[in-house]
C-alpha cells in the first residue's frame, strides 16, 4: 500500500483502492480485481473500511462493463456493508449509500438459497430489523430542498447514477432538471463544490 501521502492507514487504503477503480474504469481490462491489486481481501479491518467509504463504486467496473464482478471484490464489499451499517442518526446521504452497496451485491451477486444477512430473506438487514430487501431509504428531503442543498447533496449521492438502478434520488433528479442544470452551473463558473 502506497501510503506516501496519506495522513493515516485508512486514507492511505481509500487512496489505493480508489485508484484501482479508476485504474479498472480507464483500462476496462486492467485487473479483475480491484481490491487484489490494492492489496485488501475481507480479512484486512482497514481495507474493509476503505471499501465502506469507496461504497458501490467498487464494483462499478463490472457494472459498466458489464462483467461479472470478482468475488474477492464481493466479498470485501459484502464484508463493508455488514460490519459498517449507517447508525440510527446518520445522514440521508450515508443510508442511500448503505442501499445502494446492498443493491449492488444483490443484483451482481445474489445471495445463495438459505443464506442469511442484509437483504437476504432470512436475514434481519443491516441492524435496522428489516427482512427481506434493504428498505429504500427516504427521499422525500429532496424534493422540497433549496436547488443548491439539492444539487449538493446530488454531488454526494452520485454512485447512485449507474445505469439500471432507478432510486427515489434518481426520480428527484429526473423531476428537477432545471435546478440540477443550476447547480451544475454554478459549480462551473464558481470552480467550487461545496465538499
């Protein structure tokens, strides 16, 4: 792991798998897998981690290509969505994140017959009781939201922009062009985002 300019193990872990994915994202063929060429399997707690800040696009190369995603790749996602599910209290944009990651695994690598864990039918979700598939998050936040706290909080839920994976978010966007087309704007002209 190439930790030369990073402030701690984690960042220097989200630095290398990210760009591994970027890496994968350019070349299409470059690796078939992600976390094996960052170094990360499911028995490493900060690439784990890495991969719950990095979220769904971790398998983006396989969704956009349109391969079958490594299990190894699975695995440490998988391993991410179970060991860091979003608390009670936390964010909009950190439950969708947690949806979309389940999401993922579910349509890329479904759970075999009698398995248990979140969105499984014999699962309890991720901590939140749910059985069954993981609860699309509420978006209703958006639809009354500012066009600039809207677009922001666009700017965070990105991952969720994949091709076949249609969300409340995706909805909010579709029904609000002209405020996305504003925030778009002014990101532009400003050279800023608000981060």
């Amino acid at each position: 792991m190439d930790q030369t300019h990073a402030s701690s193990p984690l960042a220097g872990a989200v630095h290398d798998l990210a760009t591994e994915v970027v890496l994968a994202l350019r070349n299409g063929d470059h690796l078939a897998t992600v976390c094996g060429a960052a170094g990360i399997d499911e028995e490493n707690r900060t690439g784990i981690a890495a991969a719950r800040v990095i979220g769904a696009d971790l398998l983006l190369p396989s969704v956009l290509y349109g391969r079958h995603p490594h299990p190894g790749d699975v695995a440490v996602l998988d391993r991410a969505v179970r060991e860091f599910p979003p608390k009670p209290d936390a964010p909009a944009a950190t439950a969708w994140s947690h949806w979309h990651m389940i999401s993922t695994l579910q349509r890329f690598a479904p759970p075999p017959p009698g398995a248990t864990g979140p969105g499984t039918a014999a699962g309890t979700g991720t901590g939140t009781g749910m059985t069954g598939t993981y609860a699309e998050p509420d978006a209703a936040w958006l639809e009354n939201a500012p066009w600039q706290s809207f677009t922001h909080q666009l700017s965070v839920l990105a991952p969720l922009a994949v091709p076949a994976a249609p969300s409340a978010v995706q909805r909010a966007a579709a029904d609000r062009t002209v405020d996305l087309a504003r925030g778009f704007v002014r990101a532009v002209r400003r050279r800023d985002w608000l981060q």
